[in-house]
C-alpha cells in the first residue's frame, strides 16, 4: 500500500508522537519490526487508526525503535505531515492525563470462566461492546490499540467463528472478561442487540464482579442521558476530545495497573 513513514529513532516510555496533517488519514504507530511486516504484506501491530482531526497524539507505550505510518486507505494523493517528539514528563507532577483518567481508580475483579471448555478457559481484561456501525471506525482501532498495549480485549469479529452462537459466545465473553467498555453511539441506542449486551454488563457491574468504562462516540450529554440516566452519570471518554490511542492508553493504565 502506498504510505508515507517517518523514522521516529529510539523512544522511551511516555513519550508522545504528534502529528499534523492537512487532511483525513490512518495514522500508525508502530514498532521497527512492525513496520518491516507492514512493508512485507504480513500481519502487525500498531496503535492509532483513522485521524479525523489534527493533531494526533500517539503515545509510545515503551521504549524501543517507533515509526509513523500515514496512507489514505487505498485513495490515491499524499498528505501533508508533520510529525514530532514530545519527551516523557519529567519530575514529580502528574500529568493531565493522569489526573483525569476516569479508568484510573476503578476497581476490577478478576474474571471468572465459563463452566466447560467452550472458551478452552480463556479469559480476558476487556470486553469491548459496540454497535456494528462503529466496528470499522472506534472498535477495532481500539481493540488493536489495546492488544498493542498487552491487554487482552474480546471482540465479536475475533472471537466468533461461523457456526458458533452469537448469543451464547457473548454472554460467554462477557462472564470471561474482567473489565467492559461500552462505545455509546446514535447506532449503539438504536439496537435491540446492543441492549442485550448492555443489560448482562450492568448486571455484572452492579453484582460487582466487573467494572464498565464508557465511551461516548458522536453523543453528547443529553443524548446518553435520554438513553439511560444512569449512565450518563458515569464518567466516560469522548472520541470528540480523545485519541482512539490516548483512550487505549488510559484503559491499559487503569488494567495492567491491577
């Protein structure tokens, strides 16, 4: 695939990437090794996704050789971009990010597995609900954002094989996982299905035996709160005001942390 890449040298933890761009693009980050598999076609990692607003923020989740990777998904031109290192935080002050992670102080249980084998005993740290409008654009950026990071995230479109039950493996993952987030969304309320999961994942909060993080995602307030009051009290990320990346990286913080 046609792409630009910029050469980040060797990074420490906690520093950030910010990159400007004159128009909508993916914006990667990833590993040196990553970048060859990318370069040869093969499966890799990376963390960010497709920017609709400049700047992006990517933070360097440790220390190693980063590259950034830009493309326009197959359309044709080249983007105009900018990238620089912003160095970790130094000295005893906490950074904004810190201070304002609602994931942070949570407390999380640990997973419990279905009886039998039909997760072979697996469990994971997230279980990660949405509408399947917001696959493409939130859930699976942040899906692969998150496994960059080493948390072990349950997704419909990895887990799932044809044939199995849909509903039975969901309800499955969603017992398996110690964490949940909810992408909340215009497409996410207008689903019986969506509601279906929501109801199990409240039930295992309020029982205690799982913590849920929000994410709101084309929503304001008075549209969560029209959905559901209870919710709309919880404090939540907003994809308006957070990089799917900086999102991904205050979850990893609040579940590696405990």
């Amino acid at each position: 695939m046609q792409h630009q890449f910029y050469d980040l040298g060797r990074q420490e933890k906690g520093a950030t990437a910010v990159v400007k761009l004159d128009k909508q693009a993916n914006v990667q980050l990833m590993t040196a090794s990553d970048y060859r598999s990318y370069k040869a076609g093969r499966q890799y990692r990376y963390s960010g996704g497709l920017a609709k607003k400049s700047p992006v923020r990517l933070a360097i989740p440790r220390a190693g050789h980063w590259f950034v990777v830009i493309d326009l998904g197959g359309r044709a031109g080249k983007v105009r971009v900018g990238v620089q290192v912003m160095p970790p935080p130094r000295g005893n002050l906490p950074t904004l990010r810190e201070s304002s992670n609602p994931a942070r102080d949570v407390q999380l249980r640990e997973p419990v597995a279905p009886v039998g084998d039909a997760l072979d005993g697996r469990t994971w740290d997230v279980f990660l609900s949405h509408a399947s409008e917001d696959k493409d654009s939130v859930a699976v950026p942040l899906h692969d954002a998150l496994e960059a990071r080493g948390v072990q995230v349950w997704l419909d479109k990895t887990e799932i094989k044809l044939g199995q039950s849909l509903r039975r493996k969901i309800d499955e993952g969603i017992r398996s996982s110690r964490f949940s987030v909810v992408v909340l969304s215009p497409a996410f309320f207008a689903k019986g299905w969506t509601n279906h999961e929501l109801d199990g994942l409240i039930s295992r909060t309020v029982a205690g035996e799982q913590t849920m993080l929000p994410i709101w995602h084309e929503v304001n307030p008075d549209d969560v709160r029209g959905y559901s009051a209870s919710l709309a009290d919880k404090l939540a990320l907003n994809t308006a005001e957070v990089s799917i990346s900086e999102i991904a990286e205050q979850i990893a913080d609040a579940v590696l942390d405990k």
